[in-house]
C-alpha cells in the first residue's frame, strides 16, 4: 500500500510539472487563411474556392456554398478535401461569375467531432450593391439538451461502476471469504444498463449533431454506416461496444460466482474493473484532446481526471448507500468495519481529490489562456462554477475527516459530498462540448517597462482579422515622450512562419498612436514594438499576444 501511495505521489507530481508547460488547444476549427479572403475585393472572378483551417477537417458530413447577392445558390464542381492537405476545403468555380458580391457558405467537422459553419464575403469588380465590408462570421456548435444528459448518464453510471468495484477490492476491509452481495450485483447491472445506453444513444446522438439531421433521420443505415466507417467517433464507439460485451461476460460471471469459488470471483471482478477502466479511456479519445499539440500527453491527463473523478465519487456513493445498509442487514452491526472503510477511503479519497484539482489545472490552462477569457466565455463561467463546486466538496470531506475522529456518524453531509459530485458531472458533460475559451480570449493588454520607459499596448477586439493596437509610451516621470519621430508595429506568428505584417504610425506629442492591422491567424504571436525618437534613440519592447479566433 505505502508503495502505491508513492507511485501516485510521484504520479501527481508529474501532472504538476506538466502543467508548467501547456499547449494550447483550440479544439473547434478555425480559418487560416482563404481564397478568396475576407472581404476582398477581386478585378476578376476566382477559378476556385480554397479554404484552409488550423487542423484536420473530417472527411464527412462537410458543405460548401456559393450565394450571390440576389441569395441565389450558384453551383460549385468538385467540393472535396484535399487528399494531400486534410486542413483544406476546396472547390471549383464556374467559368462565367459576373461582378458583384458574393457569400461563401461553409460547414466542417473538427478532428473533435465538433461541427462548425461560418460564411466568408467577397466581391469581384465594384459592381456590387455595396462596398462596405461585411463581417464574416463563424458559429461553432453549443450542447442541447439531448448532448448534455446523455454525456451526463455515462458520467454518473461509469463512476458508479468503477468506484464500487475500486472500493469492493481496495476500501472495504477484508472479510474472510471474498463475496459479491445482492446490493453490490444490482448496482453492478444499474451501472451497467446505464453505460450501455448512454454508449448505443451516443452514436445517432452524434450523427444528428455532425450530419445536422434531426433524430428521426439519425436512424437511417446510410447515416450509421457512414458514422462507423468514416469518423474517428466510430472506431471508438466500436471499441466501447465490444467493452459492453466483455462487461457482459464477466457480470455474468460475478452474478454466478457471487457466493462461491473466491478466487474465481476475485478475477472476475478485477476484470471488469479493468474494462471499466478501459471504457473510460475510450471516453478520452474523443472530445478536446483530439485537437492538442500534445495529443497523447492531454488524452492520459484527461484520462487520469476522469478516472480520478469517478472513484472519487464512486466510492462516496458506497459509504453513503450500500456500505450502512450492508452493515444493517446483518444480525450483528459492526460499527467498526463502517469506520475502517471510512479511515480507509479517507486517505484515497485525498488523493484522488488532488488529482482531479492538478489534472483539471492542467486542462483548464490549455482551454482558458487568459483570466478575461475566464470571465467572459461560457467556457471559462462553466469552470468556474465547477471549481467552485468541487472546493466545496473538498470542505465536506475535511468534515467528515474531523467526524471520523470524533467517532461521529457522518449523516446527511455525506450525501451532500456526492450530490454535488453529480452536478459537477453535469457540468462536466456540458464542458466537454462548448467551444474553448481559446476561442475568445479577450482584448489583450499588457504593459512593459524598457531601459527607463514605459510602453503600453493594447490590441482589440484581439481575434483572427482586423484589430485595433494602441500604444502608449512614457517616460520615467510618467509623461507623454514627445519626440518619437515614428512608431513601428511588426507582427510575428510564432505557430507557424508567415511572414512579418509591419505596421507604421507617425509621432505626435500625446505619446498615444492608433492603428488598425491585419492578424491572419489565430494563436501565439509575437508583437514587436519599435519607436524611434527624433534625436535617433531606439525604443523596443516585445509582446507575446495570445490571439482568438472568434
């Protein structure tokens, strides 16, 4: 036991120091650049329409549309994604457009299994009946009703699961013949009806969601075949049918042996924690962490939190339900085994408490890059709230720590403890599927002192497209410099090599300059700042600016 505790010490560990260094994670798709671009202005028609995101597109279930501005469709030929660069929607146009402006319609699905749809305008000559611009726009997918619970009931049942054969194998003291009771059974097949239907609903659930079809229609063989074969969803949704199945078995199994042959009984059970276990890291294969830089390392991170999460829970439903009613259906009441498991659990319950806050931490800083993002996204107000509620938990099992020594029974607190643990799962699948809040972090604004200087920038709305950068610069007194000959702004994408956008702006004497640029790309960029003083003097400073894409 003392060298488990030391394994996943080390473990925790690990995860902090990983925290460190995050990578980013935008999770949804977003433009990078297009073909026609935004609001371009084009002296003749295009021959094709070439649209390239930030990740791989999936090869299914994707839309290109070309409106004129009379609304009517204009055919396209050969809307495809590109076999060599999977990033890139593309498709011909026809020979004859005429001048005017136009509206690309476009729909894909992001590596995540997210689908997201925008419209990009442009016009060729000048004859259209504007010239002013038109906002492009992008709309990602937000979780109804139907997303929401199923993703909530394979939470709740898969904790369920897991946590009460943790805590039947490792929590409750040792009895002298190993036995599965009719309490441990029922809960094992209620968990178990619970996973399975949340598992067979996910697949038409996500076909509604990726083809854009109501439920009536996500039934049809030509959907679910399409579903399996083509989306990374359906391999890990055959993998998990083929867990249900081996679930089966050794339940089955448990059902026969629950009071006989022990050893016989011991593997079984061990098995199907180990499935169990396994179902849960099929569940870390879809979502957010298929699109990380460091796919690998936020799969087992992401793993590693939901499993933490679920014995965690898991096992506060056993002491609060089936541990007191095992005790009280027995002749004799031993008070004792109830308090041993507690004191047992208690130390678990610790580090699994720790392990959902530094895996969450990690997450949470690959998903929320700025504390404005945090407070403006429904991405960062969900954290939040969900942080929240497990500081709460926290607190009601530091209580039930103080009534453990006093000897005291821990009553209706206990059942507080995992009531909020199933709201926190709510939130949890309702997490899972709003955009990131690297989506939208927010204005950025960030001041830098260099060599007696004081430069401040400030760049809005901060998002992929046209912004608005103000600077400030002052001297050691805290006053306007008013000699700055010229204020140069060079902007540098550091996710990929672009190129430099270079800005300019003529002094003035109010120590304040404006200009508005181009940000081509969402992500990290580099902001250099150069001014240059009418003695000659350099001024220089450098900005890192993490830009959204919405």
């Amino acid at each position: 036991m003392l060298r488990l505790h030391k394994v996943l010490l080390w473990g925790l560990v690990g995860i902090f120091l990983l925290n460190l260094f995050p990578g980013r994670s935008f999770a949804h798709a977003y433009i990078v650049r297009s073909t026609p671009s935004e609001n371009e202005t084009l002296a003749r028609a295009p021959s094709m329409i070439r649209i390239e995101f930030n990740e791989e597109i999936q090869d299914h279930f994707y839309s290109l549309k070309l409106i004129n501005e009379a609304g009517q469709s204009i055919t396209l030929n050969q809307v495809r994604i590109d076999k060599n660069h999977p990033k890139i929607l593309e498709a011909n146009l026809p020979n004859a457009l005429s001048q005017g402006t136009y509206m690309i319609q476009w729909r894909v699905v992001s590596s995540d299994g997210h689908p997201v749809k925008g419209t990009i305008p442009f016009q060729i000559g000048q004859g259209g009946k504007t010239e002013t611009s038109i906002l492009p726009k992008t709309k990602n997918y937000l979780p109804q009703l139907d997303m929401v619970w199923i993703r909530w009931l394979f939470y709740v049942s898969s904790s369920l699961f897991v946590g009460m054969l943790f805590f039947k194998q490792i929590v409750e003291p040792k009895q002298e013949t190993f036995s599965f009771s009719f309490r441990y059974n029922a809960l094992y097949w209620l968990a178990y009806i619970g996973m399975s239907l949340s598992i067979l609903l996910s697949l038409p659930l996500q076909i509604t969601v990726e083809a854009d079809v109501p439920w009536s229609k996500a039934w049809s063989v030509s959907f679910i075949k399409k579903m399996i074969t083509d989306s990374s969803f359906g391999s890990v949704w055959l993998i998990q049918i083929a867990c249900l199945g081996l679930l089966l078995i050794t339940g089955s199994a448990i059902t026969y042996f629950h009071q006989r042959q022990e050893k016989r009984l011991k593997r079984w059970v061990s098995l199907s924690f180990i499935i169990g276990m396994g179902l849960l890291f099929t569940k870390s294969l879809l979502g957010h962490t298929t699109a990380s830089p460091h796919r690998m390392i936020s799969v087992l991170i992401d793993f590693l939190h939901l499993l933490a999460a679920s014995l965690w829970l898991g096992s506060l439903c056993m002491i609060a339900i089936i541990l007191p009613l095992e005790l009280l259906a027995k002749k004799e009441k031993d008070w004792h085994r109830y308090w041993a498991a507690i004191k047992r659990f208690s130390y678990w319950g610790a580090i699994f408490a720790c392990g959902v806050m530094m895996t969450g931490a990690y997450m949470s800083l690959q998903q929320v890059p700025t504390f404005s993002a945090l407070l403006s996204t429904m991405y960062g107000k969900f954290l939040m709230g969900k942080v929240m509620l497990l500081m709460m938990m926290m607190m009601l099992a530091s209580i039930h720590i103080w009534a453990r020594k006093k000897g005291r029974k821990l009553g209706l607190s206990i059942w507080g403890e995992w009531g909020i643990g199933i709201i926190v799962l709510l939130l949890a699948a309702v997490l899972t599927n709003l955009p990131p809040a690297t989506a939208a972090p927010g204005p950025f604004q960030q001041t830098k002192e260099v060599h007696g200087y004081t430069i401040g920038l400030k760049v809005t709305p901060n998002i992929l497209g046209t912004n608005h950068f103000t600077i400030h610069i002052k001297n050691q007194k805290g006053q306007p410099v008013q000699d700055i000959e010229q204020v140069t702004v060079t902007l540098a994408s550091k996710e990929m090599d672009m190129g430099e956008n270079v800005l300019q702006v003529r002094g003035n004497q109010s120590g304040t300059y404006q200009i508005q640029g181009m940000i081509s790309m969402a992500g990290r960029w580099n902001i250099h700042i150069h001014a240059l003083t009418t003695s000659l003097q350099s001024i220089d400073a450098d900005f890192e600016c993490f830009v959204g894409s919405q």
